[in-house]
C-alpha cells in the first residue's frame, strides 16, 4: 500500500492529544495543533495485510457483516455490501440481532407477509398500517435478508456507537474489522485501523483500499 494514498487521504488524522488510548501509542506519531497523528508507515502496512486477508476471505466465500449506524456512512456502508453481495447493518442495531438472531429472520418473515397482505382485501388504512410496518422491519433488518448463518467477520466503523454489536460478535468469537479512533481501544478486536474515523473522506476511502480488488 502506497504511503501516498494514505497521506492524500488524511487517513493519519487522530483525535485530540487530550483524548487517547494508550493501548493505540505505538501507533501515534506526533500531534500537531492538538491532534494525534498517527504513524502513515504503520497505517500503510496494515491497509496492505488485510486487503490481502479480506480478497482471501472473499474468495474463499466468507459472510461478512458490515455494522455502522452513523447517519452519513449510510450510503457508503450499503454501497460496499451491495457492491460485494454481502449483509449490513446501517441504521440502528438491535440487542440480539447475533446472539438471538432467530429474531430478526422471524420478522423478515413477517415483513413478506405484511408486503402480500398490502395486496389483499383489506381497508386503506390497514393496508397503510401494514406498509409502515413493513417498513420499519426492513428499515431495520433488510440488509440481514438471506443471511442463514453468523458471519464470520463484521467490518464496524465506530466500536463506541456499535459497541453492543462488537460485544455480541466478541461473544459468539466472530471476527471483526474495525476503524479506530485515536481514543478507542484495540482489545479484542482482530484488525483494527488506527484512522479517523469521523471522517467520511477518510472511511470512504479505506474501504476504497481494503476492497479495491473485489469491487
């Protein structure tokens, strides 16, 4: 991976000095006008191995999950497990949804059967109650829809927002891929990016480097 692509990407940017983890230290440079900066060789060869482990685990027809549930990586969340016919999870992650996830196959179940119910005979207003519900389910769960079993790594882009997403992964000894802010903390996740994660610039173009291959 090519230290220029992380330099033009401000993917180097951390956090406020004042704010850190120390298990991330090894990872910082300098800090400039009250900023971590953090180590562009480092960033440069972390990018490069797990692009390499994410094109292996691709091919070898691995599900992954992506979870992120800040509004303004939305798109960028779908586009990538669109892009790869992969799952995600990008507007609000309920308890259970892993460790209890027969849960969420029974509602997209019921999701079906409400989108069928909208074509029967049934008043205006129900068939408007039926849509909303739908609605909600799928707003939620859809991009669960066809996952039968656990994934086997979840790509998370904020461990503090999703954190009760990491700890049900941690427990079920699922993978996980993670964007880390100078501030977050490495233990128990398997890969981890020190990055700025605030950044969609900067999320955007990570995912741009880990998946440049495959989509």
């Amino acid at each position: 991976m090519k230290i220029f692509h992380v330099i033009k990407n401000k993917i180097y940017l951390g956090n406020k000095t004042k704010i850190r983890n120390n298990l991330l230290k090894n990872f910082l440079e300098i800090n400039i006008n009250t900023f971590n900066i953090i180590n562009i060789k480092k960033i440069s060869i972390k990018l490069f191995l797990y692009k390499k482990y994410l094109k292996n685990f691709f091919y070898e027809k691995k599900i992954f999950l992506f979870i992120s549930t800040k509004n303004f990586l939305r798109e960028i969340i779908y586009k990538y497990a669109r892009s790869l016919k992969q799952y995600f999870v990008c507007n609000k992650w309920i308890a259970g949804t892993l460790t209890n996830s027969i849960n969420y196959k029974k509602l997209l179940n019921k999701s079906i059967y409400l989108k069928k119910k909208q074509k029967m005979n049934f008043t205006k207003k129900e068939k408007n109650i039926f849509f909303k519900e739908e609605f909600k389910i799928e707003t939620i769960y859809g991009g669960l829809r066809g996952m039968h079993k656990l994934p086997d790594l979840i790509i998370i882009t904020d461990i503090k927002k999703d954190k009760v997403a990491v700890n049900e992964a941690k427990k079920l000894k699922i993978k996980i891929l993670a964007l880390l802010d100078t501030d977050d903390s490495p233990k128990g996740i398997d890969f981890f990016i020190p990055c700025n994660n605030s950044s969609i610039v900067c999320v955007k173009n990570i995912l741009k480097i880990l998946f440049s291959e495959i989509c």
